[in-house]
C-alpha cells in the first residue's frame, strides 16, 4: 500500500463505539488467551533508528518500515498491536521541537497499523499507544494533574481520530499520573476498551512504590477493561506481579507484557537474551499465573511472538 492510498482511499476514520466494544467483547470473550504484540522500539534501532530519536517521526518518514513491523507481528500470530505512538504527547515530543505535530504523528500511525490490520483480514486489533508523559507529577515534580489529563486526551484524540479500536496506557509507574491518562482518555472517548499496564521493576513495586494489589484495585475502579504489567526486568519478575493481581481482583481481565529477559549493558546498549523458546515458556507460565493477553517488550522480535502463540495455541 503506498503512502498516498493510505492518505486519499484507506483512512477509515473513527471507530464508532459500538463497532469498538464489539471488537474487543469478541477478543477477550470467555477468558480466551490473546496473543499481543512485542517490541516496536527493538525492532525501530534494528533498523536504523538512533539513540535519542523520536520514532514518532517515523510514521512520517519511515512509513514502510513502521508497516513492516506491523506485519512481522501479525504474521507472527499476534491479535492485539500497537501503534508507534509510546512518546507521542506533546511533552516528550516537545524535546526535539515537535509538540505541534501531536495530531499528525499519532492519526498516522492509527492510519498505518488499520491499513497493515485490514490487509491481513481485519482479525486483529489496533490499539493506540499511550506511554508516560516524561515529567514528574506534582508535589514532587512540576506536572499538575489538571495538565496531565490534558497532555494525554490530546494524543488520545488523535488516536481515536485515526481509527483505533482500543487505547492502551502503557510503562507507567505513578498511579497518579496513570490517573490522569485515564481521564484524558475517558474524557475524549468515554466508552472506548481500555487496557492499563503498569511497570513493576523495583522488588515487586513500581518504581514509584505502587504494589500490583494497590494497581489492580485502582485501575479497576478507574474503569480499565484489562489491567497489568509490561517491560521491567524479565518473565521472572512480572509472573508474581499478575499472580498478585489474581488474588485480589479475580474477575478483572489481566494482562502481561514482559522484557525478553534480564536487560544487559552491552556497549552501552540494552541487549535483551532471552531466546524465543524462553519467552514461550514464559508465556504458558504467565498464562497460569492469570493472564489472558500475553505479549512481549523490549528486547522481543516477531520470532518470540509466533514461539509463543505455538506455545499458548493462539497461532493461526
């Protein structure tokens, strides 16, 4: 698909709500296992990208390459992705000059995932992205809440505005600041599925201190459809965090997305081990422990995910 089909005959606009909630209602009906997606930014510096450079960008320069990796991981079984939006708020833009382009960066990469998802048969979902703001929530930073919620129902909008069926808040670590990315959410997209994944890399505690029970209750409270835990130090790590969220919330829909491994300096570059026969198991073990979506973070390749959809029998 070339760029100017994308821009002129395939965008497909917003979701409309019912057409949203039915897609997801069908993805995660009766406890069935999910197969999600794995790393974007891995894949990204495998292909150029360099250290410090907002891939967001991407979406406008690189648009085959974002579509590439897109179907690698649907190739590789995977029913739930999402867009090469983590840093795409006006905040962590703004450190190269693009806080103006929020709209623009985010809408094309729903355009892009929807046109990759549509090609390959329309099975899977397309979940926007949404990671952690880059500053400090007040009183210990300078981030109020009020601004918050607004930084996150800018990018939130433009994802809606792009066509994704799902949000998904992603690596966060503050309750406080997850909060108010809900609300930004909820605020442009009151009925939209939301998945909320926090990062739990710190003795079992994100690094803010926040405890898998104190999440899981809170998330669900807040309305999140599936709550968990993605990135940090490993499968090793993340197993106990959704097996705490199972004991206290056992009707809530829970999700993990772990590293491929033990993150490594190497050359003064992460480098994730974990072979894809590794992340399989990881897979059925976090399956047992309760999850339902399963997918990987950083350090993963489609290769880990189609090991894993064998494994958990989600593959096609």
């Amino acid at each position: 698909m070339t760029d100017d089909g994308i821009a002129q005959g395939s965008a497909p606009g917003p979701v409309p709500p019912v057409v949203q909630r039915a897609r997801w209602e069908a993805a995660v009906h009766a406890g069935a296992t999910t197969l999600a997606d794995g790393a974007m930014g891995t894949m990204l510096f495998a292909s150029g990208l360099q250290f410090g450079d907002p891939p967001e960008i991407w979406n406008l320069t690189q648009p085959d390459v974002i579509r590439r990796i897109h179907r690698g991981y649907l190739d590789a079984g995977s029913r739930v992705l999402l867009t090469n939006t983590f840093g795409g708020n006006r905040l962590r833009l703004s450190l190269h000059g693009n806080e103006s382009r929020v709209a623009e960066l985010n809408q094309m990469a729903a355009l892009i995932l929807r046109a990759e998802v549509d090609a390959a048969g329309g099975g899977a979902l397309v979940a926007g992205d949404i990671g952690p703001s880059g500053s400090i929530m007040m009183p210990i930073g300078t981030l109020d809440f009020g601004e918050a919620v607004d930084v996150f129902a800018e990018q939130a909008a433009a994802l809606v505005a792009g066509g994704v069926d799902l949000i998904w808040i992603e690596t966060m670590s503050d309750l406080e600041e997850i909060h108010a990315a809900v609300s930004g959410v909820r605020q442009v997209a009151p009925s939209i599925p939301l998945i909320t994944t926090m990062t739990f890399d710190t003795r079992g505690h994100t690094m803010m201190g926040v405890t898998p029970e104190r999440a899981v209750h809170a998330l669900a409270a807040w309305g999140a459809d599936a709550i968990g835990g993605n990135c940090g130090n490993g499968p090793d790590e993340l197993i106990p965090v959704v097996a705490k969220m199972r004991a206290v919330e056992p009707d809530v829909v829970l999700v993990g997305k772990s590293n491929a491994g033990m993150p490594e300096l190497v050359d003064m570059k992460a480098v994730y081990r974990a072979a894809p026969e590794a992340m399989a198991a990881y897979a059925i073990d976090i399956r047992e422990a309760g999850a339902s979506i399963i997918g990987a973070c950083c350090g993963s390749t489609p290769l880990h995910l189609a090991a894993m959809g064998r494994a958990l029998g989600t593959s096609a």
